[in-house]
C-alpha cells in the first residue's frame, strides 16, 4: 500500500495523518506541545517543539498500518498561518515564534496603513492589517528587538520552519503566503510596493509555489530522524484553512466551507480575486492553482455554546442544553444573544466588541438563553454569509460544514432556516492535514489535479434543508440583531 503524508503544525499539536490511494484516512498521530504567553496579549513558540512533534507524529501513525519508508509517496504541509519565524544566515532560529494570536502590534498596523493607506492596502493585499498576520510582526521586533532584527536572514512561516528542516529548502505556498499581508493577491508573489513601504527585505522571503508544486525532498538527515525515504517529494501545502476546505472539496465556486469551532470560520472559492473594500473579509490565494478565496472569521461561534455551559450550566451537557433549547419558540421570546465575547473579526473588526444578552425578563430561563446563544451565532456567520454575497458570490449553492457544533442537529437545522441553503455534513474529522495529504497526492500525480483528488476523498454525510417559512421568520429577527451591535458599540468601547 501506497500513502501520501500530511502534516499539520496546529497551535496545539502537530499531526501526522497517512491518506491510501483511494483517497481515505489511514491512520493518524498527533504530538502535542505548550503555548508560551510571556506577556499579556503575547503568544510565542520555539520552533523545536514542531520538530520534535513531526517525529513523534509522523512514527506513530505509520506504525500503526506497518507502513515503511518506501510506502511515503509525497508529503503534504499544511498549519497555523501568520505566525513569524526568524532565521539567521546559518539557518538557526534567532527567537521564540510570534504566533497568530498574537496581539502585541497594533501600532504597527497603524504604521502599515498610515504609509500605504487602508484603501491601497486591501487593494494590493485584500486585507487590512490586523496584528495577527506576519508583517506587523516583523515591524514589532525592528522596533523593540533591533539587534535580532540585525540578524535576520529568512522569515518563515510555521509550517515552512518544517519544510525547512524536512529538505533544507526555504519555500512557502501561497495561499499561506496570502496571510502575511506581503503578498500581492492578484499577482500570487511578493508584492514589491507592500515591502517597499515595510522596508521588510525580498530577500529575506522565500520563493512562493501552488499547493501541489514540489518544493524539494526529504534530504538524508531528515529521513533517518523522521523514518522516511530520502528524496521523497514534498509539496508546497496551504495554510491551515485552505488545506481545511481542500480536506471538505470546497474547491470550487459555488461551495462554500463553515467551521462551526471554537471560533467560526466561512471560507468561500472564487475563479477570481475578490475584495471587500474596507478589508472586512480576508482575501488570499487558494491551495488550488488558478483559485482564490475569500473568507470571514468569527472569533466565538461554539466558544459560545462552551462559554455558556462552561460559566452557568456547568453539570449540563450540551445535548442537555439542546434538549432546553429545542423546547423554546424561534426568537427565544425576543431574547438577543451578541457573540462578541472576544471582540470581533467579522463583520465588524472590532477588539473592543463584547457579547451581550439583550431583552431579558423574568420569563427567560436556561432553555432560552441557550437557544439565543445558537441563534446570535448563527446570525452571526449570516453576516460573513452576506458580506460574500455583496463582494460578488450570489451563486452559493451548498455550505459544507464541519467542527464540534456541527454535531448538533438543533444548531445545523436551525443553521440552515437563518442562511436559507442547504447544509451538508462532512465526514472529515481531520481537517487540514487530510486536505495536505491530497495536496501530495496531486503533486506526486497520483491525480490530475485537486478537484479529482477530492471526488476521490471528500465524504458528504446527511443534508439539511432550509424550511422556507422558518427562513422568513429568522430574516426579520436577523433584521433586529443586526441592530443591536451598532447600537451598543460605543458603551463597549
């Protein structure tokens, strides 16, 4: 048997998952490591631990199928984006990792978009600048850590630190390069206006490639610490959500991924780049040559849920809270839930965003609070849902959803009644590096391109159809919560 190898560098773990030539999830292993938080706010890693994780990984699930060097056919990389790894000329890391959920450099993004201005920015980019993404990174430590700024030779991402170590090659795919906020979205390549006004060297980057383009291949060091064949390909990959919606087939125009998480996630394909002009929705290159897509985050979707049960019904469990839920009426009795409980990304990208039970009586109890905070959610990725629509993607046919609240059969129903389409549950569990492994697939030839490696891979599960009355109803009560942020929005901040 023949496998294609994907590997996730998470925030939490790093994973290996072995895919068959059939296209279906062999076996995985996953290594955990810890989150260093320095400071308030900070969030930082020392790239050693994903090394040391891959091994790990990457032994344990190939010998759970007896799997030998020689049965690695590709390697596929996928991970945490915008996260900063320094390197100096000998290759060696200069600083801990600054990770995506990062917030130290908010006043380089102002810098950012004082020189460029936010119109040029999101025209170049697609994107504002938001202190989590690489560049703003990069300006915090010329500010505050000018003699490792100094030595700086390369700058990569998390998951091109282990390309890195796997081949000796410094590369990146785009779709990951996307969330740099260096990258020209129209051109897929460094933009030279963008590093010009940063003053972040082009040197100090590295080539950019499509998803499935081989990168370079395990070199001998690597193969003897990790048990693969040397010279075994490896591709290019995708950042950790567009290897997501690889892993879901949402590779197409048309059908759009939403990862009902901690946080929630709406990630749409396009033949084209397409842009919201003030920046509200990221706009990267696809893991798909010749794609692009556009995507909406939500920083508290089942966080919700979590939070909810987790601070007041802590002896529930949440198909406990479904069962209140269910026995409450559309609207939860004119209660309102915001679920800005850690500020907000999208729509409103606002850090001083809160989350809000408005309309309250003596007649609520846990059954409609818990349906209010299904319903804010789900009004909530409405929003992203919209904003889609106004930046020219009217023909959504399907949402494939997948994560935790996706097992819900009250929230996906009640899902599919707020968006008015039809949901489809995936049987990924995972995730972004089955979406690697693909990848790897096509670069190896196996298939002749993505979208075949997904007719082979992606498993669909049940679908839920809107109800068209319901839909109506939940149209006039989005209306409503719809109002409530502005609203409140200067008491919040």
């Amino acid at each position: 048997m023949a496998y294609f190898l994907g590997f996730d560098v998470s925030t939490t773990a790093t994973k290996a998952v072995l895919v068959d030539e059939g296209g279906r999830v062999a076996s995985t292993a996953s290594s955990a490591y810890d989150l260093s938080v320095p400071k308030p706010l900070w969030a930082e890693q020392d790239p050693e631990l994903w090394w040391r994780a891959a091994r790990e990984s990457v032994r344990a699930a190939m010998e759970k199928v007896g799997a030998g060097a020689a049965s690695i056919r590709s390697i596929g990389l996928t991970g945490q984006m915008h996260g900063l790894v320094m390197l100096d000329k000998a290759g060696r890391v200069l600083r801990p990792a600054i990770l995506w959920n990062d917030q130290r450099s908010a006043a380089e993004c102002a810098e950012i978009r004082d020189v460029l201005g936010l119109e040029r920015l999101v025209r170049l980019t697609g994107n504002d600048a938001f202190p989590g993404f690489t560049a703003p990174k990069a300006l915090w430590v010329r500010r505050h850590e000018p003699e490792i700024y100094a030595r700086v030779e390369h700058v990569l991402l998390p998951k091109d630190y282990l390309r890195y170590r796997l081949t000796g090659e410094f590369a990146t795919d785009r779709a990951g390069a996307g969330g740099t906020l260096l990258l020209d979205l129209r051109s897929r390549d460094w933009s030279t206006d963008v590093l010009g006004a940063t003053g972040i060297p082009l040197a100090w980057l590295p080539p950019t490639h499509e998803g499935p383009e081989i990168t370079g291949v395990v070199s001998q060091a690597a193969a003897e610490a990790l048990g693969l064949a040397p010279g075994t390909p490896v591709v290019a990959g995708g950042g950790d959500q567009a290897a997501e919606a690889v892993g879901i087939g949402a590779v197409e125009p048309g059908v759009v991924s939403m990862v009902l998480g901690t946080s929630g996630v709406v990630f749409a394909s396009s033949s084209t780049p397409l842009v919201e002009a003030r920046g509200s929705l990221h706009a990267f290159p696809h893991a798909v040559p010749d794609r692009w897509h556009v995507m909406g985050v939500m920083l508290s979707a089942a966080g919700s849920l979590g939070w909810f049960r987790d601070r007041f019904a802590p002896e529930s469990s949440f198909a406990e809270l479904d069962a209140a839920a269910a026995e409450v009426d559309i609207g939860a009795e004119g209660l309102v839930f915001l679920p800005y409980l850690s500020g907000e990304r999208t729509p409103h990208a606002d850090p001083d965003a809160r989350g809000a039970f408005l309309g309250l009586t003596l007649a609520h109890g846990r059954g409609h609070l818990a349906r209010a905070v299904l319903e804010g959610v789900a009004f909530g990725l409405a929003d992203n849902l919209a904003l889609m629509r106004r930046v020219g993607l009217d023909d959504i046919s399907e949402v494939r959803v997948s994560g935790g609240g996706s097992r819900s059969d009250l929230w996906m129903g009640l899902l599919a009644d707020v968006l008015g389409v039809r949901l489809v549950r995936t049987a990924a569990s995972e995730g972004a590096a089955f979406g690697a492994a693909l990848l790897a697939g096509v670069g190896a030839g196996h298939w002749a391109d993505v979208p075949s490696a997904c007719v082979d891979g992606v498993q669909l599960r049940e679908a839920i159809v809107p109800d068209e009355a319901r839909h109506r109803r939940y149209a006039e009560l989005h209306g409503r919560f719809q109002k409530a942020y502005p609203a409140l929005r200067d008491l919040m901040a």
